[in-house]
C-alpha cells in the first residue's frame, strides 16, 4: 500500500511514465535513506491512486513530468556537445561530428545493443558503455556511493542512465 511507504515528507516527486497518462511512477526516499520507486496505475478505484493524491495533486504529477522529460532532453543536448567537443579535438574527427542530433536521438529513443551507429562499426550498446565511462569522469557521479555507481553500471538503456544521473545531481 502506497501510504505505508510515501508521506509528504519523503515524497521525491511523482511522474507519468506513459503517454497514455495511465501510470505514475513514485519517487520517494525510504527510511534507510535509499530512493526508492513505486508504480502507481491511474484508477480513480484504486486505493494507491487515491493515497497518492492526498499526497499531492494531477497538476503537480503534471508539473514533475513536464520537469523530468525537460531535463532527460537537457541531458541529451549536454551529452552531444560533449562527445562533439572531443570529438573535435582528436585526429581525423571531421568524419565522428558527423553524429547527429538525430542520430543522438535515434539513439536514446530506439536503443537496441546490437544496433550499428550510423556507418561505423561501433554499436549502441559499446556506446551505451561510452557514456557511463565518461559520466564517471563528472566529480557529482565519481564521488556518489557505490550503491548508486552499481546503478549507473547496470543501466540497460540510455534513458535509465540519465534517469539515475539526474536523480544522483538534483537530490545529492
């Protein structure tokens, strides 16, 4: 039951998680200071549904969504400039900047492992392993717990990445 486990005051935020606006996802941080999750199906009959919004309201679920999605594209948006700027500063680079937005993108929103990244023989999994390398590297991800670098290490998506990378810098 939702109620035996997010209150107002550990209540992280409570997001969509389909277009359908049919499940929100819950954010809280649990007694052992661990942040946790919990899915919660949109039905007004639903018990946890109606926990939920005692808790807070479909404007704020809203309001938290709209901030999350906006952020997951900030992440993106950062994540390319970067792998353009050291793309840029290595030999033969003019050909790598070819990577796109759109390939980016293509690359957050049909991520499959073995899928080849444009012409080049690197595949997005190999990319997928890229990434968690260099966000190793920002000093907000390289001195978190273990707990949450296990998380960043089995990420299987680019998506859950960055979702574990924004929960790690927004609420450190």
């Amino acid at each position: 039951m939702l109620s035996a486990v997010v209150t107002n005051e550990n209540l992280i935020e409570a997001l969509f998680i389909d277009d359908e606006r049919t499940l929100i996802d819950v954010v809280y941080r649990s007694e052992d200071n661990l942040i946790k999750s919990y899915t919660v199906d949109v039905d007004p009959d639903s018990i946890d549904f109606q926990q939920l919004l005692e808790i807070t309201n479909l404007d704020e679920i809203e309001e938290f969504t709209a901030k999350a999605i906006e952020a997951e594209y900030q992440a993106i948006v950062e994540f390319q400039k970067h792998i353009l700027a050291k793309q840029s500063e290595e030999p033969g680079s003019d050909d790598r900047i070819r990577l796109s937005m759109g390939q980016s993108i293509d690359f957050f929103v049909n991520y499959k492992s073995d899928k080849k990244v444009t012409e080049s023989n690197i595949t997005q999994e190999e990319l997928l392993f890229n990434m968690k390398v260099y966000l190793f590297d920002i000093p907000e991800i390289e001195n978190v717990d273990e707990t949450f670098k296990e998380l960043i290490r089995n990420a299987d998506t680019p998506f859950e990445l960055l979702n574990i990378v924004h929960e790690i810098i927004n609420h450190e």
